[in-house]
C-alpha cells in the first residue's frame, strides 16, 4: 500500500520580504522620492507644516471653533448664499458669457442697439435682479455703519 507523502508548507517571513522591499525602494523609486522631497521643502518654506502641526497639536479645539463659526446665522446664510450663487453660476451657458465679456472684438454697440436690448424681457428681469441686489447690499452697508 502507498504511504502518504508528507506535506509541509514553507512559512513566509512577512518581515522579512517586507525588509527587501523597503532597501529596494530608494532606487525603484527614487524620482518620486526626489519630488516629495521638493514638495516637502516647498510647504516648509511656505510655513503650512508648522500649520499643519499645529493644526494636529490642537486638533480637537480648532475643530470646536469651527464648528461655532459654523453655527452662526451669518455663516449659515453666507452657505446658502454661496450654494445658490453657484446654483445660478452653473446655469449660465459658458459660450453666451464669453460673448458678453468679450463680444468677439466687435466695436462697441450703439446706445440705440444697447436701448433696444434693454426693452427684452430677459434685460429687464436681469435689471430688476441688479437693483433688487444693490437695494440688499444698501441696507445691509446701512445697518453696518450705525
């Protein structure tokens, strides 16, 4: 009869494959290594990794004041002015704006043609919108100065 043949796995040391890998590194990948570290400088010269640091130093307290900020009426409408200028942003057609601001080196419209697309109803809306806004900003600019 045939004897079973014996079986024995051979145990990987992780650390050790892990060792390999790490001395190998620094040249598989040392234009990368090279540019992180042209990186790292750079936040250093610009002081966002003493930021960063103190960021993490006090990370729970400045988390708390933003969230107080957060909290204010004046930040909750600032958020939902912001979403909805952007709402509004997002539906103007890209090329209608461009023609606007830079009107294809065209010369200056007469003020009859500028008269005459004042009188759409589109103008008029948008007009309405302006004044109504600096009627907002007006109060506002007014309330702040007393």
């Amino acid at each position: 009869m045939s004897e079973p043949i014996p079986f024995k796995a051979r145990s990987r040391d992780f650390r050790e494959e892990l060792r390999v890998r790490l001395e190998r590194a620094p040249a598989d990948h040392a234009e990368a290594i090279l540019d992180s570290y042209q990186v790292l400088q750079g936040l250093h010269d610009k002081g966002i990794l003493e930021l960063l640091r103190g960021t993490l130093g006090g990370g729970d307290r400045v988390l708390e004041i933003a969230i107080e900020a957060a909290k204010t009426p004046q930040a909750i409408r600032g958020i939902r002015n912001f979403i909805i200028m952007l709402k509004l942003a997002g539906s103007i057609d890209p090329d209608q704006l461009h023609a606007a601001l830079y009107g294809g080196g065209k010369e200056a419209p007469s003020l009859w043609e500028i008269g005459k697309r004042a009188r759409t109803d589109d103008a008029r809306r948008g007009m309405e919108v302006a004044v109504t806004l600096l009627g907002i900003f007006g109060s506002v600019l007014n309330k702040n100065r007393e």
